[in-house]
C-alpha cells in the first residue's frame, strides 16, 4: 500500500492512496484531513498492478476498474493514469443522503446564496471571479453542493480556459495570472478563433480532432486564493436565488425574475 490521504467534503470521506493523492489535493486540498475521519470511508481510491482494466481511456493501456459494496465505493486504477481523467469517475461516485451536485458557480452575500447555471463555456468562472471582485463571498465556479436550501463550499482549482481569459475585459484574472494584459489576452482571443475559423476547414477528421484536443485544455489551474486578495470562503449559506446565464449579444442583455 502506498502513501494514504483522507478527505471529508461535507460529510462525504474517502481515501486515497498512490498518486492520486497528488491530483486531490490540487482539488480539494481545503477538505484534507490530517488525520482518519470518522465514521465509514465511502470512496476509496486504490493502486492496482492489474492490466486490461475495464474502464480505459481510448488508445490508453492504463485504465480503472469500479467496484460497489456494502455502502462503499472503490476505484482500482493503474499509476500512470490521467488525473483528470480519474476524478472525473471519482466525482461520478459522489453521492449524499441529503445533498447534491448541481453544474453551477456559486457566490454569497449576507449570508444569502446565489447559484449561477450555465452550460458550458457561457461564463461561470468568469461571473464569479468578477462578483468576487465587487465583494462577493466565493462558493464554487464549476460544481457547487445544494441540499435542504443550503449552498456547500466547493472550492476546487479553477480550470481557466482561452476564453476566460479572452472576455476578461477588466483584466483582473490575467494580470493575477501573467502580472499583464498583453499580449495574453490577445494570444487567447487567436486561440479562439482559430478553434472557430481554421479547424473545422482542416482536411481529415484525425487533424481537427487532434488540433481541437490540443487547445481544449486548461491554460492555467489557480486557487481562489491565488486570484483573490482576502477572498472569505463560508462553509455553508442559505439559497437564496438560482440564476440561469445564458450567452447572447451584450446589446440584448435583459433580466427576468420567476
């Protein structure tokens, strides 16, 4: 057995062993325990020597095996897997008796919380960031935690992608990452349109793909705490309102409450 490490996220602990302990605590490093929680583990996450696993990234020999008993959940994975792509299946295992992961951003103000839903790409981060900025208390920007009209503090690294930084028209996210605007932001908004303009016109099918896996990823991963000056982070805050994001023109911006 290799190096061990315990995480309780709301309740919710599990125990890791091997190098995915390296992957969580970039992710939940503010749910590390130092010691072994109490009460049952319900995820563990496992090395294995095992070959052939059932789950398996395409073209990838490394891959991950699920198993599911007596209330516990484990994952078998080989060293040497992708990071991302094993808390992928681990947060595909995340499961509460009376709470629940919503695809949402999340902010606080008086003790009142704000859930922001999007799809993807519309701008979750990006809002956040900014309404942290205008005072806001930071809750999650990807995956926030909701049960019995409370939001649950979700901190993860933030994933900041081209185009957070390209619509970061204050600049407050690129000069907390690069200490500069220029020539970033200009580089992301080329990233941009190449993804739109040049890869879809490229001749097979392998190329766009590999090109558009190539700029998919992440151009940086930060902390709140490394984009921020003091950002307070609750435990817990009581819903206050969902709101729907949706992109569109900034000329036809509008507002509707239910």
């Amino acid at each position: 057995m290799g190096k061990l490490a315990y995480y309780n996220i709301h309740g919710l602990t599990m125990q890791v062993e091997g190098s995915a302990t390296y992957w969580c605590d970039r992710e939940y490093q503010d749910f590390r325990c130092n010691d072994f929680p109490p009460g049952p583990v319900f995820l563990k996450v496992e090395t294995t020597r095992e070959t052939n696993l059932p789950i398996r990234p395409k073209g990838i020999h490394k891959g991950l095996r699920v198993k599911l008993y007596d209330g516990t959940r484990k994952i078998q994975y080989n060293e040497g897997l992708s990071g991302d792509y094993l808390l992928v299946w681990m947060e595909a295992l995340f499961a509460w008796p009376d709470k629940s992961m919503v695809h949402a951003a999340a902010v606080a103000k008086n003790n009142k919380g704000y859930l922001l839903c999007a799809g993807p790409n519309t701008g979750k981060t990006t809002a956040a960031l900014g309404l942290v900025q205008e005072g806001y208390e930071y809750l999650a920007d990807d995956w926030a935690i909701i049960g019995n009209k409370t939001i649950y503090a979700f901190p993860k690294t933030l994933h900041v992608y081209d185009y957070n930084i390209a619509q970061d028209e204050k600049g407050y996210v690129t000069r907390r990452l690069y200490g500069s605007l220029f020539p970033w932001r200009t580089i992301m908004r080329g990233r941009l349109w190449l993804k739109k303009r040049i890869f879809p016109r490229l001749p097979t099918r392998v190329a766009r793909y590999g090109a558009e896996q190539l700029l998919s990823r992440p151009v940086k991963h930060a902390s709140i705490r490394e984009l921020t000056h003091g950002c307070n982070i609750p435990t817990s805050v009581n819903a206050d309102k969902i709101i729907w994001m949706q992109r569109g023109d900034v000329n036809t911006i509008r507002s509707e409450e239910h």
